[in-house]
C-alpha cells in the first residue's frame, strides 16, 4: 500500500489558523487482538482511476499489519535488520526478514496498565552495546498508575526476551491517566533520555512543568551504566542543587510525544502536545548544555497559558514551529531523516498530526533559523514514527494497527 503525499513550496515558520481541539497522543477506539502479518507487495491507494495527481514527495508504504494499537517502532543498533514494534498493551513484536515473528520479543502485559487512551506500552530503548550484553529499556505506565522505565535482558536466543530480568529503574507516582510522555532515546552521548509528560489532568494542575522536584514535564538524562539502578551525569545542568531533581535535563513540557536525536549533528528535536490552542516543535543544539526550560503551564507554545496574558517569559525557549487546532489536534513527532535511499529528503525533520494527518518537514537553514513546508496528508492516527539502523523512516499507525515505510523521490 502506498500513501502519496503533494508538495508545496517552502515557508517561514508557517503558523496556522486556531480553533479548539483535545489531547489525543495515544487516541483510538476498543483495543482488539489481532494477528501482525507482513505484507510483501504494495498497493496503491488514494487516487481515484483518472484523476490527474502531482508527482509525489513522500509516501508511506506499508511494511506489516495486524499490531493491536501500535505505539512505536525502532531498531536493536545489532546489525540484524529487524524491526521491534510497540504494542499499547503491553507487547515488543519483531519483523525480521520481512514477516512478523509469530512469538513476542517481550510480552509484559501482566504489569502494564493500558485502560486509559494514553497509558500502555509506550517507549523501547536498547543498549548502545545490545549485541554485547543483551540489555534494553521500555517505559510503561504500570498497574498503580505509575510512569515506569524498567530494563530487561534477552538471555537465550535472540527474538525473545527474559521477563524475570525485569528490572525497575525509575517509578513515578501519577494521579491521572494522561500525558505520560514516553519516549526512551539514547544520546550520542550514550546517556538514557527519557520524556515524561507533566502528569495530566488538564492545565497542569500540579504545576509540574515548572516545579524542578517534580519528575513529571521533563525530559531527563540518566547513566545505566554509571550506578545502580542508575547514576547521575556530573554534566546534568542540576546536579549541583537541591532545589532541583538531578536527572533533569530539559523542562517546561506538557506532553512530548515524540522526541529524537539526528543521528549525524546530535541535534534533538522535542515535538511537544499543546493544550487548546497550539501544538509545537521545540528544538536543542547538539553542543547544549541542558536546562532548557520550554514554557509550560506558563506558555503554551509561543503564547500565555498561565496568566492568559502579560506571561514572563524570561529565560525560556520558545518553539521554532507551531500550529494551531485549526490543522490538528495532537502532534506526533518525527525524526531527522539520515537515511541513504531518498537524498531528497536528506537532513529534513519530518513529522505530523494525529487527527488531521497533517504532514510537515522543516530543515535548519541557519543557526537559529528555521523553514517549515506543509507537505501534504497522511492517514490520520499515526502515533509514532521510528528509524531502522540504516536510518530510513517508518511509521505506526494506532487504529489500523500496521507499520509503514516512508519513501520519498
């Protein structure tokens, strides 16, 4: 199956039209069980027999389907080709040599608590040395409502994980069902990143984003190899205060839902979910020092949340991309493309929207300075996307619970 999507000419940091929307970063409808296939030849959709279409730019092509409620899909850095894909409930599946293996990597849905819209499975990161030591990370949100990183380890052969090396790294206590963050990256500086949403509710009610003894709206920074369970980077911008959590590395975030490294400069992108208004990207230089505080409940993108107006932005980084509720609902964050088979999408972060299927590709064209091109449409429900070891792009989609390839000309 291929998705095409058309291609307008470059903007300027392209701000859209507002109106209401909700959260929806891990939206869908009735989880089901469902039996993942591969598909092997694809097929063309979306345009009508006859109807004249623009050459597309980039198109989706899907990869495997029958996922129940598919949350991410990322690489083992392991040199063997397969694809680990998320399942909300609780599920780490492989497609290796182009078919779904029929037995989980990771089946840990005894501990994972899904029966919020937001909660599950939600994050996977392996070992930079993986192929060594057989160890990787995955963050849920656990029976008792806690944001959870565990580690675990595959200890005979390699599609399939031990769940008794299971491991509780970091369990953070949360009183609501949504804005869990999520996302597990490692940094080229072979620290664990980890995004953690500020709790949920509505409007930050606990004022987490903006309270550093909160772990709740943060991206923190931790060394697995350095303590245990964990140890704290020397160079975390906050170590050396005691009126802040050591960890953090970032702050100032509602939901952010995806962030990523660009595997060639080290830059990291950070896509941020919005309140009512306005969704955002939000963007760190690859020689940061952290401590980047993005605004929120303060702001909410570039704008007053909290007061509605006269906010005091003072010492905060503002979005270099947002849009409003007009073109959205909820941002799904991209990645930098690295890869080597479409040049012509070389270096261009790529990302979307849940609801509208809104696609957007904005490149750094200078220091500090940004274009954003809205390319065209995706399916809606697209949760997250992932890259291979090779760097191409891929992505998930929630309610129809398959893989796809992004290809581009």
């Amino acid at each position: 199956m291929i998705v095409a999507l058309f291609s307008l000419p470059f903007v300027a940091w392209l701000l859209l039209i507002a109106c209401d929307g909700g959260d929806a970063t891990v939206p869908g409808a009735t989880p089901t069980t469902a039996t993942a296939t591969a598909t092997a030849t694809p097929e063309a959709i979306g345009t009508p027999a006859g109807t004249p279409a623009a050459i597309p730019a980039v198109s989706l092509e899907k990869v495997a389907g029958g996922f129940a409620r598919p949350t991410f899909v990322t690489h083992a850095g392991d040199g063997s080709g397969r694809l680990f894909v998320l399942e909300k409930h609780g599920r780490i599946r492989i497609i290796e040599d182009g078919r779904v293996l029929p037995e989980p990597f990771l089946d840990i849905t005894n501990v994972v608590k899904s029966s919020g819209n937001e909660q599950g499975l939600l994050g996977l990161a392996f070992h930079p040395d993986f192929e060594r030591n057989g160890r990787f990370f995955v963050y849920y949100t656990a029976q008792d409502n806690d944001n959870t990183v565990a580690e675990y380890r595959v200890t005979s052969g390699a599609n399939q994980a031990d769940q008794r090396t299971g491991k509780e790294l970091l369990a953070v206590a949360d009183k609501y069902s949504n804005h869990n963050g999520g996302m597990l990256a490692f940094g080229p500086d072979g620290y664990l990143y980890i995004a953690m949403g500020d709790g949920g509710s509505s409007g930050d009610p606990d004022d987490n984003g903006q309270d550093l003894l909160a772990f709740l709206g943060k991206i923190h920074r931790i060394d697995i190899d350095g303590g245990d369970p964990y140890g704290i980077p020397e160079s975390n911008p906050f170590i050396a205060r005691s009126s802040a959590r050591g960890e953090i590395w970032a702050w100032g975030l509602r939901n952010p839902w995806r962030f990523s490294f660009d595997r060639e400069t080290g830059d990291l992108w950070i896509a941020d979910v919005g309140q009512d208004k306005y969704e955002e990207v939000n963007f760190q230089p690859a020689g940061s020092k952290g401590g980047e505080n993005y605004g929120w409940a303060v702001m909410e993108a570039s704008h007053c949340f909290r007061p509605a107006s006269n906010c005091d932005t003072t010492g905060m980084t503002l979005p270099i991309f947002e849009y409003s509720h007009g073109e959205g609902c909820s941002i799904t964050g991209g990645y930098v493309y690295r890869g080597s088979e479409f040049p012509a999408i070389e270096g261009i972060y790529l990302f979307t929207d849940y609801c509208s299927g809104t696609l957007w590709a904005t490149r750094q064209v200078g220091a500090g300075a940004f274009e954003t091109e809205r390319m065209g449409t995706l399916p809606n429900s697209i949760s997250s996307f992932g890259e291979d070891e090779a760097g191409e792009l891929y992505a998930v989609r929630d309610d129809e619970g398959a893989v796809y390839r992004v290809v581009a000309r």
